[in-house]
C-alpha cells in the first residue's frame, strides 16, 4: 500500500468515484430478475464474530473461504492466507510468484465493484480510507475496515489484520520471525551499527521527499538499529507540525544535501508507467547536478537504487527492506 494515494485523495474524486461505483452495483442488482445482490447466502446462524472496525461492527465469518482484500493484499498473504482477489499493482511486483491465481480487482485506491461482485467472497478487508465503498462493500459481503492513519502504523495494521483473519497466533509468529532477522542483522553489523547514517529517497517526477523516522522504511530503520540523518530525524508528530506530512517532506534540487548520509536507499516507483519513466528520468538529471555529485554518500560509491516495496505497508515488504539491509549494508565491499 502507498501513502501517495491514502490521503490525498480529494473530495471530488471520491464524489466521482462513489457516482462510479454506486452505478455498478446498480447495474448488478438489474441483472438479477429477483433484485437482491449477488452474494453468497449468509444464514443468521452462521458461525461469526462480533468485530468493532474503523467503519462499524462485523460479524466475521468463523470459516471465510474466499476473501477478497481492497489493498495488494500482502498481510494475508503473509498470514498464509491468498484472497480470491486483491488490487494488483507494480507495487506489489516483488510478491508476484505469491499473486498466482488472485484476481486483480483494480486500480490503487479505486477497488471495481464489478470484479468484487464476481468473485462472491464471503469476507472483505480493507483500510478505513476505503469508508466511501463501505456501505456498498458491506452489501456484497461482511466489510472489515481497520484503521490507517499512515504506512508508520503498518505493525498495528498486521496485528489488526491478524485478529481480523483469525490468525492472532500466526501473526505473532510472524512478527517474531522478523524481530529475528534483525537481531541477526544487529549481531552481523556489529560496532557499524551505530556508525551509519541512513538516509532515504525518493524522486517524484515533480519532487524530491525524503522519508522520515516514522514512515513505513523509517520505523524498519528504527527496528534495525540504524541512525538517520538529523535533516530525516522527525518523529511523524513534529513531521506534521513542520511540513504538514507525517512520514515525508519535500526539497528542491538547491537542498540536496539534506538528502545525504552514509548511505542513501533511493527509488523512483510511481503507481504508472508513464509517471515511473518521468521519475527516472528526474533522477538521471539529478545525478548530473555538481551539488549530488558533491554528496558524501555519491562520492563514497554508497548510492543505492531499490524498489518501491520500500514505501510500502506490509510485512513482505518489511522483509524485502531486510534483505536489502543485509545485502548492501553487510554483503556489498
């Protein structure tokens, strides 16, 4: 999941959006002779739980079989459980081989009815930015919609999703399995660890944001022991007083020194083609300017370029930023 498209949404697109989704539920409902939606049958005797969620309270099916996620839907599947559909997206290419037989549901923040509908889930989940489609949603099937302020809270959101899918004692086990990883990471570093100086991008095609302490990679950083530089050192409360952005602010090319460390993880991921082509081509002319080749981190051969997963929400991609700590802060000469 990305923080670019959680809370920036405007109100007229969700206006748009809800028109959009309002009518296909129509046309739904008009394509069966006795009205009702097509949802599997859900007797009132069915085994469920009671569930207080951002949107409500649920009664969650005991046995679900087909679960549908409005996100990518990497925390079940971490929790060994594949949804029957999830939104597909370039963000979630690094699990891709884990997407094998999950119907793709949609855009990033735009989940289709339509697709939803097809697939008759019996449980459907999702964040509480999602509340607009929730009384449609919940018509198809149960609705659970946990709480997401920003990617910083992602641990809160796994464990959240863990009771929701009845996996309480999985996720801990999971959860565990990280904290692991990066008691291994601490021991392998050892007197390094509190010598470096992580500093994290990335190239927007009109900007440059730096991600701060509590960001999604931010609060991996803090698990892993590693410093940051004081120009990223903001916790996501004093983020929001100074640049209105809890996880990131913004500079121009003038002030990239404030994007230098030790080392810097930099990426150029947007949610399209087109808008990735431009980052990068941003990030080709940045590496061109005197003032980046003057950086600390550039000089010092300690660039490196990774994948989007890195402003990710989930605990695949909290694995995926491990591996890149062992590979480049460990592994690389």
């Amino acid at each position: 999941m990305n923080d670019s498209y959680i809370k920036i949404k405007s109100l007229t697109r969700r206006w748009r959006f809800g028109i959009v989704i309002f009518c296909t539920l129509l046309l739904a409902v008009a394509c069966h002779r006795d009205g009702s939606l097509p949802v599997n049958d859900q007797s009132t005797n069915a085994a469920c739980r009671q569930m207080e969620h951002a949107a409500g309270i649920t009664c969650i099916p005991e046995k679900f079989e087909r679960l549908v996620t409005l996100d990518d839907g990497e925390n079940a599947i971490a929790l060994g459980i594949k949804p029957v559909g999830a939104v597909i997206s370039d963000f979630s290419s690094y699990w891709q081989d884990k997407l094998t037989g999950v119907k793709n549901i949609g855009t990033i923040g735009e989940p289709n009815l339509e697709s939803i509908l097809v697939l008759k889930p019996d449980l459907i989940a999702g964040s509480d930015y999602q509340q607009d489609i929730y009384p449609l949603t919940s018509k198809i099937a149960p609705t659970v919609l946990w709480k997401f302020e920003h990617s910083g809270q992602w641990k809160e959101v796994f464990k959240n999703i863990s009771m929701v899918l009845g996996k309480k004692e999985v996720g801990q086990k999971v959860m565990a399995d990280y904290y692991r990883r990066l008691a291994e990471f601490k021991q392998k570093m050892g007197n390094n660890l509190s010598k470096i100086k992580v500093s994290v991008v990335r190239v927007y095609p009109n900007n440059i944001n730096l991600y701060l302490l509590d960001s999604f990679c931010g609060i991996v950083l803090q698990d892993a022991g590693l410093s940051r530089p004081e120009s990223q050192n903001f916790t996501a409360s004093e983020a929001k007083k100074l640049f209105g952005n809890q996880i990131q602010m913004s500079i121009g090319n003038e002030l990239i020194e404030k994007a230098d460390g030790d080392v810097i993880f930099i990426w150029t991921g947007e949610n399209d083609a087109k808008g990735n082509q431009t980052a990068q081509k941003k990030l080709e002319q940045l590496k061109l300017s005197p003032l980046w080749k003057n950086l600390k981190a550039v000089k010092e051969n300690k660039v490196y370029l990774v994948p989007s997963y890195w402003i990710g929400s989930g605990m695949l991609a909290a694995n995926a930023i491990i591996d890149d700590l062992f590979k480049y802060l460990i592994n690389t000469p």
